[in-house]
C-alpha cells in the first residue's frame, strides 16, 4: 500500500502556518476546521517518525465511518481518530476541548447513547482503536500528543457524554482543564483526567 509523499505533509503544514500569519494581518485567526486538520498533519508526521522502523504504512482514513489514520502492517490494521483542540477560554475555563462522537456499528447496531437535544444515537467507540488528542498552543507550534485506548473511553463512557450546549452536536466531550471555572459541569472526573493526563502524553507504547 502507497504512503503519502512526506514532502508534500511538511509543505502543507508550512502553508498553513503562512496562512495563520495571513490571518492575523486581517485580524482573523486560523479556523477550527483548518486547525483540526492541521492537527491531523501533525499527528501522520509523528506516527510516521515513530512507527516508520516497524515497518507500519501510514495513511488517511476516507469516509464518515472511518478513523482519522490507519496504521498498517501486513494484515494488521490500526486505526487512530485524532482530536485537535488551541488553549483557550471556553465555558469550562482555561483550557482544551475535544468535541467526540460514536457512529454506527455494524457489529454492535443495538448500542446507542440518548442525547440531550438529539435523542436516541447509535453507534459506539469501534471505529477507532486510539484517540490521538493533540493541543496546539495559540502560535499552533510545539504540539503535544496524548494516546488514549479506545477502552478508556469504554470504561468512562458515563463521564464523557455531552451535556453542554457548547457541544451541542456531539454525543461526548473530554476536557484538560487548566484553568478551572466555577461551574457544576466541571465533574470530578474532568478533574481528575487533568490531573492523570500525563500519563497518556506520547504513551506510543500503548499502541499495538
């Protein structure tokens, strides 16, 4: 299976940043679009540099149902949904945000959250293996990396669902919060995975 030329990855992550000073010229800063899929370049250049040596293939997912990326290596396939969220000032406080759906499941067509303003959803956490949550600072350089299993958020599926209006459209939310404001939807939870992130910051191994 073709990988993606490299040299085309690194000049569109130079573009965008060109593009950001751009913006800023106007008064406008790089949209949340861009930057989600700024994210996801940063993420294929550091699975390639970490994985290229186990022989793994490295590409973009394609379609609504799939994962961002798919790691490949023969027969095995892993796949890794990525989610970009800028420090910033947001309901919660000072920190990051990552908007996280399910989606249908055709092994599992019976499972389903209820929504607060959507209703009934199916779907669950299958179509991905891991969730790469990366954090851009406001200057959108020296990014972080934070690997979660997909069982993490199994096992916390109750914690993460979305009750906020601000992620109105999505079934669950996670949250680093640095900053915290005083608000009864900042959960222990949320408090205690600020707390415990690091230990998923740039945890490759877990990866498998």
């Amino acid at each position: 299976m073709t990988e993606i030329n490299q040299n085309a990855i690194e000049k569109v992550i130079k573009d965008i940043l060109i593009l950001k000073k751009d913006l800023q010229r106007i008064g406008h800063k790089v949209t949340p679009d861009i930057a989600g899929f700024y994210g996801e370049l940063l993420a294929w250049k550091k699975l390639r540099k970490v994985f290229r040596g186990n022989e793994y293939t490295i590409r973009f997912g394609s379609g609504q149902s799939k994962a961002d990326i798919v790691l490949w290596k023969k027969s095995n396939k892993i796949n890794i949904e990525v989610k970009t969220s800028r420090l910033k000032e947001e309901w919660y406080g000072t920190g990051y945000g990552f908007a996280i759906n399910i989606k249908k499941c055709k092994l599992h067509p019976s499972r389903s959250v209820q929504h607060p303003r959507r209703g009934k959803i199916n779907g669950d956490f299958c179509y991905f293996d891991y969730l790469l949550a990366v954090t851009l600072p406001d200057d959108l350089l020296k990014p972080r990396f934070y690997v979660f299993p997909r069982r993490f958020f199994e096992k916390n599926e109750p914690s993460l669902r979305n009750k906020n209006k601000r992620f109105s459209s999505t079934t669950h939310r996670m949250i680093f919060v640095m900053r915290p404001k005083e608000t009864n939807e900042v959960t222990k939870f949320d408090k205690k995975l600020v707390k415990g992130k690091d230990a998923f910051e740039s945890a490759w191994n877990l990866i498998k």
